[in-house]
C-alpha cells in the first residue's frame, strides 16, 4: 500500500513538474505584455509588473489592425468554402458510391501528406498564371484546395453513421441528388460542421508558410506574418511582442473557449472515425 501510495507521489511530483514547465512561458508572457517598456527584462523577465500598462498593447493592435482584419478577410471565407465543399464530397463519397468512388477518395486523402514546400514553386507559378498571386484571395484559393482532404475525410467518416435508408426514402420520394444532401444530410451535419470550422479556422489562422510565399505585399499579409514583423532593427520592445502575440492567439482561443464543448461533441458523434 505505502509502495502505490510513493508511485502516485512521484507521479504527481512529475506531472506538477510538467505543468509548471507548460505555464512558465505563457506566465512569462503574460507579465512581459503588462509591463511598461523600461521594466522588460528588470531585474527578472519573470516578474509581475509593479503596475499593469497597456502601452503595449496599444502600440501592438495599432501596428497589427491592418493585418488582423486581412486574417479575418481570408479566415473566414477559406474555412467556410472548404467545410461546405468537403461536406458535398463527403457525401458523394460516403453515400453515392460509383466506380472507382474509393480510388477518388484516396486520392484526395494523399494531398494530407503532401509537405507545404514540395508545392510552393508550383503554387506560386499557378495563381502568378491566373492572375491571384501577392492577393488575400489567391491566398483563400490555396487554403481551400488544401483544406479539402482532412474536410472530406471528417464529413465522410461522419455520414457513413448515417443509416443509407434516410436517402434511399429521399430519392423515392422524388429528391434529387442534392436535394438528399440539402433535406436529409445538411440538417443533421452540425457536429460535423463545428469539428471542421474549428479545425480549419485554427489552422488557416495559424499558418505562416503560405501567407509569406504568396502575399509580399505587408499591407495585405495576415497577422502572424506582421507579428513576426513586430520586432525592430535595433531595439526589441518585448512587451508590444509579446502583447502582439496575445492579441495574435485570441481568436483561436475564443473559438474554443465558446465551441469547446461542441468540438468534443462532434469528435463523440463520430466525426473522425475512421
């Protein structure tokens, strides 16, 4: 008994051990956005500012405005386009097989596992071709098309739950095709929906690679491309950094803050089993 008792000690001295090496940074963070610039860094980087100032995060949004409203311009047009069209290719592929129906959707499964650099030079040859590239749109393009094989695979692993009665009694009634998906389907694809919109809108958000690479122009380039920008030549004013970086994460933490629960939801109504 004292044996399992020192077991569960240890385990919980290390897992405390872990969680402080988890918030020391985001700790660290925090007090540095607060401080006034001639307190960063004195004596300890670590300590809490002897009083709260918002200098830095008035110097950070004015800096990253521009910028936070061109993530919003592609965030949200990208996440929606990509969860409608993978919804529609979900259920194509789960509930109107045809020949070669497995081959397609494999096909589409591969661009997962297809590495962000191998396709730049393509990429950027392509929307120079058609006319988007240095846009916020040619930008939504690229996010949509690689969107597409992790929104198909989510929406096709969730309507093969649904029982293929519900859109044979559809088609005898005289439905359609789409009309299936848009009166049997659509309605009940909510859990599936809130998984890929949140699944999407942190992953657009977040991205940098494709955001640098196709928008040059800073004045149309997403946050976290002007975040890295925060930083000046000679001097590093470390609390509008690190008040840029918060500002930079608070709409993907307020995502999950207020679609948690239904993300988790979703997960359990089978959204992504395989």
């Amino acid at each position: 008994m004292a044996k399992k008792k020192g077991k569960k000690i240890i385990v919980y001295i290390l897992l405390t051990v872990f969680l402080v090496g988890f918030l020391l940074p985001i700790y660290v963070l925090l007090a540095t956005s607060f401080k006034p610039f001639d307190e960063v860094g004195k004596p300890l980087m670590w300590n809490w500012p002897s009083s709260l100032s918002f200098d830095g995060f008035a110097k950070a949004f004015d800096k990253l405005k521009g910028n936070l409203i061109n993530s919003f311009i592609l965030v949200i047009p990208a996440t929606f386009v990509s969860a409608m069209v993978g919804s529609i290719n979900g259920y194509v592929l789960s509930k109107l097989k045809f020949r070669g129906s497995n081959a397609l959707f494999a096909i589409i499964l591969f661009g997962m596992f297809i590495p962000y650099q191998s396709i730049l030079f393509p990429m950027i040859t392509f929307l120079q071709n058609i006319g988007l590239y240095g846009s916020i749109g040619g930008l939504i393009l690229v996010h949509i098309i690689y969107g597409l094989p992790i929104t198909t695979l989510i929406f096709r692993n969730y309507y093969a739950e649904v029982p293929t009665e519900l859109i044979e009694a559809a088609n005898i009634d005289g439905a359609g095709i789409f009309k299936s998906y848009w009166k049997v389907l659509f309605p009940i694809s909510l859990p599936g929906f809130v998984v890929v919109i949140i699944w999407q809108f942190t992953n657009i958000w977040n991205e940098f690679l494709f955001a640098v690479t196709v928008t040059s122009d800073p004045t149309k380039q997403p946050i976290t491309v002007a975040l890295v920008n925060l930083a000046g030549s000679q001097v590093v004013e470390w609390n509008v950094q690190m008040a840029g970086a918060i500002i930079t994460a608070l709409p993907t933490l307020l995502v999950y803050i207020f679609l948690g629960k239904y993300f988790l939801r979703g997960l359990l109504a089978g959204s992504v089993k395989g």
